[in-house]
C-alpha cells in the first residue's frame, strides 16, 4: 500500500483550505479549528471584496468542489445521489458536477515502455499521442497493433495515487471534526458513508481490479449476443494502464448514428433497460455508471459496456430480495415490499406499517398512470426520501449504487422515448424471472437448498442440546440476561418489599394486642394488659409511617 508523507500531507491540506476559503467557507475552517493551518494571508476574507457571495451558496459549494479535484468531485456526484443525507436543492446542483479535466501532458510511447518492459516498434505500429478521452482518474490513447487491429490504452494520470489517498485521509479528518461540532452531520452517519466511499474509490484506482471486472462481465454475458464486452489485452495491461479493444460505435443516445446502423432507438433502449436488469437480477454483479459515454451501440446492434472500474456488487441472498421487491413493485403488493424493504435494511423503525402502506401505494400509482415526461421525477424521490426518513430505514451501499445507475438510465429513457413507461418496459423481463422461479429446475435447486440446511439443522441441533444438557448437569451453565431498567425496577421492588414487611409487623403487633387485652395477662392499666398496650402502639405507628409513605409516593 502507498504512504503519503507528512509533508506532502500538510501541502494538500493547505491547498484544500485556500480553496475552501476563496468560496467563501471561512466559518467552516475556522469552527473546525484548521485556520491555525494556515497563515492570515492564506484566507479569501484579507485579499478581495468576496464577489464570490453573489453565487448561490449551492452554486459555491459545486464550484469549490470542482476545483478542489478528483476524489471531491467523486464524492460529490455519490452524494448527489443520496437524498437521504443532502437537501434537495443541493443534489441538483451536484449533478452538475462534470468529472472531465484538461489533459495531462504524458509522452505515451515512452510511458508504455517503461510500463511494460518493451520496445514499442516490436509491438505497435503506431499510437496517437493525443488522447481521445480525458477524465480525472485516467486518460485515454488509440493505438494499433502490428496486426493491424484498433486498441485503446486507457493510462492512470500520474501521481494521481498519491494525490487521492492524501484527499481521503483530509475527508476523513474533517468529518470526524465536524461531527464533534454539528450534531446533524452526526446524525447522517457520514463517517460510515466516507469510509464505503474510500473503499470503492480505492477499486477504481486499480486497474487489476477492474481488468478481473471485465473478464467477469465477459463469463456473465458468454451466451447472450445482445452484449459485446471489449477484448482486454493482459499481455499490455499493469495496475497503471489498461490494453484493450477499440469499440467502434455510437453512444447508446445517439439517435442520428442509431438510425444510420439501421437501428430503432427504441428497441436499443428496450434493450438497455433489460440488460441491465439482467446485470442486477440474475448476475448480482452490475456496472455503477452506464451513462451514454460509457455505453456503445456497434454496427450489429450489440450494447458494448466500457469502464468497468466501479462496479456493484450484490450477494445471492440481496439479489433474491431485489428480485422479490420488482414482483411486488409490478404487483403491486405494498405488503410484500414493505417485508422484502424490511429483510434488505441494515436498521429500520416502523412505527406505522399502514402508512408506509399508503406512502407506497401512491408512488405506484404516480409511476404507473404517468409516461416518463409527466412524473416529476424529484418529487417522487422527495417523497421516497421522507418515507426512508421517517421509517429510519437505512439500506446496504449498493441500493444506493443501484438507484443511481437507474437514475442515469431514466435520464437515457427521457432522451430517447419521453412516453416511456418504466412498469411497462420491465414487467417482460420481470415475468420472465417469475417464469423461472416457477420452472422445475428452480424449485429443485431450491429443494435441494431448503433439504441440505434440514438436514443441518437435523444433525447439529441434537448434538448442540445434548451438549446443552450436559452443562446443566454438571451445573456448568450460567444465565446471563439483561433486563432493560433493571437497576430502577429493582429500586421499585425493595421499597414494595420493605412496605409489604412493614404491614405485617402491624398486623402482627394489632392482632398479638388484642390476644393479650382478651386474656387479660399481666399487669392491667385501664383494664388492660401493659403488654397490649405496647402492642396497640406499635402497630399505630407502623400504620401511621405506611400511610405516610403511601402519601409521598402519591
């Protein structure tokens, strides 16, 4: 793993807080203490007559952001789908973000060279020393092989390792300040959303992992020839820079291209949305970003998917609850997705299941009367956002990926077909993996499944209890249970212990008096025995404390 040194640190943190400071958030600064970082000079405030103010403050918040690079922008554009921690007019802004950057001045062939131990001319004809594309991460160079066949080496900008790892650990350190000093930003559990962030950035910067990514997307789609998934090149390929097959093609809405290819937009984007479902439904394992620039239509009409390096990830048991939640989406069925939202959910608290009844009822219905360009989009997320809220409902990290590569693709749907209708354009696919799940060979296998954890139950459960009542034998077992308010309930229980005690001593003195005063025993005062007398007392002040404890507590 890759160190960043102290200086280089302290040198980034000084960038970070100029740039903070020239849009105008010295009073973050300051209430975080980093002010001390940085000398008078340094602060926005002394040089100009913060023209900057003139901007919205969301408008700020986006321009700082852009400016301050990469891992903010990155960040920016997770939070900008997460309506569930930033306000509404803050996510629009930050959808705006734009992760294209002026390209680094890089001498390819040497590059290559070096990155690969070889002499360029014995390999490649020839390369383009101009990059057809440039993002913060990495840039993007055409290349040919002495064979004649069209590549692209996809190359990480240099230092850029170093760069985004020093960023992290700033994020890191400010959120932790800023949690101590905003109780709001303690409640958002953004700490917990930064570290999952860091990790997925992390995967992004390595290209191994996003080479074992493409050759995985390649064993999932192997049958379907709807799908083509760029050839990769491992011979040309290190953690730093990525070989691989040059797509020729059209973006995925490019109407004009799509038609000259003898294409239906429609069709393509029919196509799409059920590729992508598959991705999610039968694969678990889905691309995180399928914007027009990252997915390709060929001449043949195959969707051609190219950055791979953030991709999501579900595990069997999610993907059958996914599954589960669409069905009941299509059906319809609040009851049943209120249960699967519920299984899903890493914490909820519902406190009112009719009226998360009722709140999923009404986006069914504003989903299902409505083509694509009559539903404000915002407004059902809003409200989607209130019922997590209001439920204290937190779902696993890749729900939110997968909202936002819906998202990106309703944003495709609307340029290609406005009247789209999104229950509509899954219901096939969907009732197809119903028709599965009722095949012979889906209920076998979950026969089999449902018969092998039986029979662990079967066998590990006798021995467990025999192992259980051995203990208790032996007397070896020791009851360990926390009662919530146990030290309050015991307070209670001593004082109606110690009232009980009191009125039997009562009785006991009332009734032994009396005995005495019948029997007549003893010395007599008043014709009665001084015994008895004593015995009247004593039970007339333990009734007059009782009375008077009944009193304070009431």
């Amino acid at each position: 793993m890759m160190h960043i040194n102290g200086f280089q640190k302290i040198k980034r943190v000084g960038q970070i807080l100029k740039i903070l400071s020239k849009h105008g958030f010295d009073e973050i600064i300051s209430r975080s203490n980093l002010d001390r970082i940085l000398p008078d000079s340094f602060l926005f405030w002394n040089n100009h007559a913060r023209k900057i103010f003139e901007d919205d403050f969301n408008v700020r918040i986006r321009l700082a952001i852009e400016e301050l690079g990469p891992t903010f922008i990155k960040l920016g554009q997770l939070l900008s789908n997460r309506p569930d921690i930033i306000p509404e007019d803050l996510q629009e802004e930050l959808i705006k973000l734009q992760d294209d950057v002026p390209a680094e001045s890089i001498d390819i062939r040497i590059r290559i060279e070096n990155d690969l131990e070889i002499r360029f001319e014995d390999h490649f004809l020839s390369i383009d020393p101009v990059p057809i594309a440039s993002a913060s991460i990495a840039q993007v160079y055409k290349a040919v092989l002495l064979n004649g066949k069209e590549v692209v080496f996809k190359v990480k900008r240099s230092q850029i390792d170093e760069a985004i790892r020093a960023d992290l650990d700033f994020i890191k350190d400010l959120v932790k300040l800023l949690q101590r000093k905003y109780e709001v930003i303690y409640k958002m559990n953004l700490y917990q959303i930064v570290l999952s962030f860091e990790s997925s950035l992390l995967n992004e910067l390595s290209f191994t992992n996003e080479l074992n990514n493409i050759e995985r997307f390649r064993r999932n789609f192997a049958d379907n020839k709807e799908v083509h998934v760029p050839k990769v090149y491992r011979k040309y390929s290190t953690d730093t820079l990525i070989c691989m097959e040059f797509i020729d093609g059209v973006k995925v809405n490019d109407e004009e291209g799509l038609k000259q290819y003898g294409l239906y937009p429609k069709s393509v984007l029919q196509n799409l949305l059920d590729l992508y479902l598959e991705q999610v439904l039968m694969h678990g394992f889905f691309h995180a970003d399928p914007h027009p620039g990252n997915v390709f239509v060929n001449q043949k009409g195959q969707v051609v998917f190219i950055d791979f390096g953030s991709m999501g990830f579900m595990i069997p048991e999610d993907r059958n609850i996914i599954e589960a939640m669409v069905l009941d989406f299509l059906a319809n069925d609040a009851k049943g997705l209120i249960k699967n939202i519920k299984k899903l959910a890493i914490v909820h608290h519902i406190e009112d299941e009719r009226r998360l009844e009722r709140d999923a009822y009404e986006i069914f219905e504003m989903i299902k009367q409505n083509a694509l360009d009559d539903i404000d989009i915002s407004v059902m997320l809003n409200k989607l956002n209130i019922v997590l809220q209001s439920n204290h409902i937190l779902l696993p990290d890749f729900v939110y990926i997968l909202l936002r590569g819906v998202s990106i693709l309703e944003g495709t749907g609307r340029q290609i077909d406005a009247e789209l209708n999104v229950p509509e354009s899954i219901a096939p696919f969907a009732k197809k993996i119903a028709a599965q799940k009722l095949s012979p060979e889906y209920l076998i296998a979950q026969l089999k499944e449902k018969a092998k954890f039986a029979k662990d139950v079967l066998t590990e459960v006798p021995e467990d209890l025999l192992d259980l009542l051995e203990k208790v034998k032996n007397d070896k077992v020791m009851l360990n249970h926390k009662m919530q308010d146990f030290d309050n309930l015991q307070l209670i229980l001593h004082r109606m212990g110690n009232k009980f005690l009191l009125s039997i001593l009562a009785m006991t003195f009332g009734v032994g008096a009396s005995i005495l005063a019948h029997g007549r025993v003893g010395y007599l005062i008043g014709g009665i025995p001084v015994l008895s007398w004593f015995g009247f007392i004593m039970s007339f002040v333990i009734c007059f404390m009782l009375l008077s404890h009944l009193y304070k507590s009431k």
